[in-house]
C-alpha cells in the first residue's frame, strides 16, 4: 500500500520534469491554454447575449465597477472613467442636435491624440453610428478619397486641421458632407460650409446617460470602426471593422497578460488598429488606465513612463530602434515597464533593447487590420512574431504555401491546387474563411475585397484570406516573418528577402537606418536590390566597410547593387516604411538630388553619374 502510494506521489513530482523535457515551453503553452479557454467562454457568453453585448457595453460596466478610477491621463489633465462617460453623454447630445447625427450615420474623425477624440468616439457609439478613423496626415485626393470611400455623412476636425479640410470643402459641399470643426468659442468669421462645434455648446448639453434604443438597431456584425490600411503601396483602403471584430481584437491585452491594475502608454495614432484597438479599447476590456500622448517622443519616452508609473508599452515598426539610438541615461532601467507588446520588432533591436532597459516581457504579436488570423510569441523568443498553439489551429485554419515571387502567385501542382510548404520552410500565410474566421474587407471596394481572397486552395469551392506575407514556421512551431510578398524580388534567378538584407545593412556602423527594395533595370530579368539609408550623426557612407559588410553576410544576387543616401526615411504615420516612390524612382540621379552609390564588381560602392545611369540602361554596363 505504501509502496504503491510512495511511487504514485514519486511519479507526480517527476511529472513537470517529464512535461518539462518533452517540451521545454510547457509551462508558457499551459498558461496561455487556460487563458484562452476562459477567454473563449467569455465570448461565446457575449456572442450568445441579447442585446449583444458591446465594447462601449464593456466600457459602460467598468464606469459601473470603479467610477472614480483613473482612465485617460493626458498631460496636465486626467479623467476618470465617470469623466468619460459624462463628457462622451454631452458630445451625443450636442452632435445629436447640432450636427442631426443619428443611427445609421458614418462620421469621420480627423483629429490627433487627445481625450477628445475617446470623448467622440464614446458619443458615436452611444448613437449607434460608425467612426471612419482619419490618418491626420493625409491631404487633398487622399483625404478626399478616405473620407468617401466609406459613405461619410459628418467631418469632425480638430481646429488645427481646418485648413486640410478647407482645401476638399468644395468636393465636400458638392456630397453634402456636414462639415463641423472642434473649436474652444464660436468663430464670427466662418468659412461657408465649415461648422464650428464649440466646447461651450457641449458643455450646454445634458451628462445623463443616452436611451439605449438610440442604438438598438446596431449588431454584432454591424460595422463599429473603418480603419484605413497605411498606404504604403497605394491609397489606403477602409478595412471593415464589426463591433464582433472589435471585440475579439481588443482581447489581445488580455492574452499577453495586462490586468486592470496596469497603465499603458499610448502614443501611437488612435487611428490606428494599435493604437486604438490594441491600445485603447484593450484597455477598457481590461479596465486599466492609459497615459496619453499626441505622439511618440524618443526624448520624453522614458521620463513620462516615470512619471505615471507605466507599466505597459507599446511599439510598432521602427520605434524600439528609436529608443534603442537614444543617447544612454544612468537611469536607463529605472522605470516600473513589466511588459512591451506591438509588432514588428527585429531580433538584434529586441536583444539590444532588453540588454539596455532591463527585463521587459516582450510580447510580439502579428496581424493585419483586416485580416482573420493572427499570432502572438506568448514565450518570448526573440525574433519570432508567434507560436504555434493547438487551440489557436483548431479555431483558424490556417497554413503556408508555396509562392512564385517572379510570377506574383502561388505554386499550383498539376490538379491545380495550391502546396503545402514543410516545416522549416518560407511560405505564403492563408487562412480558410469561415463564420469563425471572417474577411470583411473594405468598404465600398470589391475589387480589393476579392484580390484579397484566394479560391480553390485545396478543394473546389474553398475560399481563403491571402494575407500578401511571406512567413516561415519551424519545428519547434514558432513563426517568423520573412517578408511581404510585394516587397520580395527576383534577381540572378533568386528570392531576395528585404528584411534580410536590411538586418545585415544595420549592422554596418555608419548605418543607421535602411529600406531595402528592388528596382526595374531595362534588359535584365527581375529587379536590382538598392537600399536607401540614413547615416548615423557625424558619420560619413563608409563605402569601404560596407562592401566588406555586405560580400561576408550575403551572396551575390543578394547585395544592394546601388545604395541611396537620404536624411530621413520616409515612413507612414505608423512607423512602416515607405518604399513606392522610392521603387519609381529607381536608379537615375536626375530624379534625387540624394547621393548615389553604385556597386562597380572591381572597385566597390562608388558615385552615381549620369553617364552610368545611361551605360546601364542602355546595356553597355551589365548588371
């Protein structure tokens, strides 16, 4: 008996070593299965709930539960959730009434950070209307063509973008677009067919809670948000957002591991899926507060999460790398950080920003704004942007296949249908389309909606998302990006990987930042790599160096053969980089006045002249 209980108890405690050794994440792939499957249920739960169950519902509890709890921190301003609630109760009434919004109705933000645009969005919500979220960079035809794409009936602008929104006035007036700019006092002088909404008139209207049957129309498939992708290769398109999407997006804090104890630090764009869906309404699932900010200040990064106590970060892009260039501080990692989540993060940037500010959980995730799958590292690998889970596969059936980047489409085998990559190897990522897993696509664009949908994949009549990224997956079941199928090139008869190549630039000492793409060369099949760089302060192109660099670290096909030196790179408001006029302008130094560095075989990177530029074009000088 003893026996039997000695070896039971002996077997229990060699267990986690067990687990422990057949697979060495066990404890991280346990955590996040319980995390899912409570976060399963409480969907399902609000899936099934009549009326269905909101994200301003969720905002609306946690007024409830903690009133008086801190919800925006904004510089010298800070409200708390019944702030919120009351300031977002008046700006329904005064849009109600002034504006005539009402149920149905699209009303574009186009406005920066500030409480102000929470305020709104809240108000429009409680109306039951849907918020197109302007990028407030953009001007004339974009704006224009992000403003109507969508079927907007109301312009809400912040007062230091009227002159943006004044240049499309007469497009405007022609749609019979309500046009209404956020102001402190009613203008005397204003211009026909701009509306000021004053603070005195919101302040007039009433704080009482709104009828719920202002919305009750509105359901969880009906569109919340339309959020406009970056533009990096052309006009942005409004991605569909439903207020189903919404939720289950803004569950991505929970999954990392915020609780409603913790600040975040917002400084991305809230008309942005991270800023304002990662981000904010993440923090009203979680019930946690946020520290706001217009934009990102590499200088005022770390003082302001001092300052309120931040526990959470945010990062996209390139903005890790900002930090990590900043000039180094002895109280470096003297902050309360626990935990940094976004996308995007090279592995020599991850290392180095863990090896500089301490030890800072980072939370890697992946995804598209309209795209029906995602992946989060819940482990913490550095370099990979998910993992691998058994419950994530068997709600999104997802899978890479074989792509042809020379002739821009998947590899069919001889029945026609598409090819599984093995285990180990680059692939492109498409996920099956279903009632799980929905493409909403873009609104008013059924041309974009259907290129972004492959059919047949493996049997007639299936349908998947393609997601235009290329990923690999090892045999430990980690992911990692490789590239965009868009910004791969062919050159030599090889696949050339910008982000490859752009990691070994990097490293080059005078280099500070790269964008790495391929450029047309007339008689050559495929395109010639070229890189555009930004050099480190007080350095100059060290040409010498950087052939050594780049003929150790890559094979030939794979050196940018002409190297472009700007001083900046152009990027989207959200940090990714720019490359399409770059890609137009090519090689021809008559159309930059950047210098221009040409790979000669014999002499290493020298400058560009005209007279090259003719030789290679006209095949006297091959490539």
């Amino acid at each position: 008996m003893y026996v039997l209980l000695y070896t039971i108890l002996a077997g229990l405690a060699i267990l986690p070593l067990f687990l422990y050794l057949r697979n060495p994440y066990f404890t991280q792939d346990l955590r996040y299965t319980v995390t899912c499957v409570l976060l399963w249920l409480r969907i399902n739960r609000i899936k099934r709930s009549k009326p269905f169950y909101s994200m301003l519902d969720c905002f609306l509890d946690k007024v409830k539960k903690h009133p008086n709890k801190q919800f925006i921190v904004f510089e010298k301003s800070s409200y708390t959730y019944r702030d919120v609630d009351k300031q977002s109760n008046k700006l329904a009434r005064a849009l109600s009434q002034h504006a005539s919004v009402k149920e149905g109705d699209t009303v574009a933000l186009f406005m920066g950070n500030q409480p102000m645009y929470v305020f709104i969005w809240l108000a429009l919500a409680k109306l039951g209307c849907r918020a197109a979220l302007l990028n407030y960079n953009i001007r004339s035809k974009s704006l224009l063509h992000c403003f109507t794409c969508c079927g907007t009936n109301v312009l809400l602008a912040a007062s230091e973008l009227r002159g943006a929104v004044e240049e499309v006035l007469p497009t405007l007036r022609e749609q019979s677009v309500s046009v209404f700019v956020l102001g402190e006092e009613e203008e005397k002088c204003v211009t026909e067919g701009v509306n000021t909404l004053s603070s005195s008139r919101i302040q007039q209207a009433s704080d009482q809670p709104l009828d719920p049957q202002l919305r009750s129309k509105v359901t969880l498939k009906s569109p919340a948000l339309y959020i406009y992708t970056s533009g990096t290769t052309g006009l942005p398109k409004a991605a569909v957002i439903t207020h189903e999407r919404l939720y289950m997006a803004s569950s991505m804090q929970a999954i990392s591991g915020v609780v409603s104890d913790d600040v975040i630090y917002i400084y991305l764009p809230l008309y942005h899926t991270a800023g304002f869906i990662m981000g904010l309404t993440g923090a009203i699932e979680r019930g946690s507060t946020v520290v706001l900010r217009r934009k990102f200040s590499a200088s005022n990064f770390w003082d302001d999460c001092r300052k309120h106590k931040v526990t959470v970060i945010q990062y996209i892009g390139e903005i890790m790398r900002y930090l990590c260039n900043s000039p180094k501080k002895d109280n470096d990692r003297h902050h309360k950080v626990r935990l940094a989540l976004g996308n995007g993060l090279r592995a020599d940037t991850w290392s180095e920003f863990l090896q500089r500010f301490g030890d800072i959980r980072v939370c890697e995730c992946y995804g598209a704004t309209e795209g029906n799958v995602g992946f989060i590292n819940y482990v913490g690998k550095v370099g990979a942007i998910g993992k691998e889970h058994f419950l994530h596969k068997a709600n999104f059936s997802y899978v890479l296949i074989q792509y042809d980047t020379e002739r821009e489409e998947p590899v069919k085998d001889s029945r026609g249908f598409c090819i599984k990559v093995p285990k180990g190897e680059t692939g492109l990522l498409v996920a099956k389309i279903t009632a799980q897993a929905p493409f909403s696509g873009y609104a008013n664009n059924q041309q974009q909606t259907d290129r972004k949908k492959l059919r047949d994949v493996f049997v007639k009549g299936d349908l998947y998302f393609n997601s235009g990224d290329l990923l690999r997956i090892d045999h430990e079941g980690f992911v990692y990006f490789m590239d965009r199928i868009g910004d791969t090139f062919r050159w030599k008869g090889e696949n050339v990987a910008t982000t490859e190549v752009t990691e070994h630039l990097i490293m080059v000492e005078c280099i500070e930042e790269a964008n790495v793409y391929g450029v047309k060369v007339p008689g050559h099949e495929g395109r010639v790599g070229m890189a555009a760089i930004k050099l480190k302060d007080d350095m100059e192109f060290d040409s010498k160096t950087t052939l050594e660099h780049v003929k150790t670290s890559l094979p030939s096909y794979a050196r940018p053969r002409f190297i472009r030196i700007q001083n900046s790179l152009a990027v989207t408001g959200t940090f990714k980089q720019i490359k399409v006029k770059l890609v137009e302008e090519g090689f021809n130094p008559s159309m930059m006045q950047d210098r221009l560095y040409y790979l000669e075989d014999s002499k290493g990177y020298i400058p560009m002249t005209q007279e090259m530029y003719h030789s290679i074009s006209d095949g006297k000088i091959h490539l």
